[in-house]
C-alpha cells in the first residue's frame, strides 16, 4: 500500500507544480518524473492502475 500513496502524492504534487509553475518549469519536469517512476514501481509490484486512480475507476465502473 505504501507504493500506492507514494505514486498518489507523487502525482498530485506534479499537478500542484503545473497549476503553479507551468508544464515546461523544472520542478514541473522532475515532479512529473517522480509520478511516472512511483507509478511504474507499483505497476511492477503488481498494483493494477486502478488502485493508483482509484476516482477515475469508480466513475468509469459507474456509468
């Protein structure tokens, strides 16, 4: 589960950084950078994507 919350926050601080700073700024790249590894660790743990995008799942399964 620790896999997952790091590849969540990891991805909500990239969003942060694109609202604040742009998607060409530096910080914006690493922090985009860190999400894509924190996801591709859970991923090769055997998370599915789901249980990184747990909201988008949950209105798709929905509708």
């Amino acid at each position: 589960m620790a896999l997952i919350r790091a590849a969540r926050t990891a991805q909500h601080l990239a969003v942060r950084a694109i609202t604040v700073h742009g998607l060409a700024h530096p910080v914006t790249l690493a922090l985009l950078a860190a999400a894509s590894t924190a996801a591709a660790r859970a991923w090769d743990r055997g998370h599915p994507v789901h249980a990184v995008h747990t909201r988008l799942h949950r209105q798709r399964s929905t509708t």
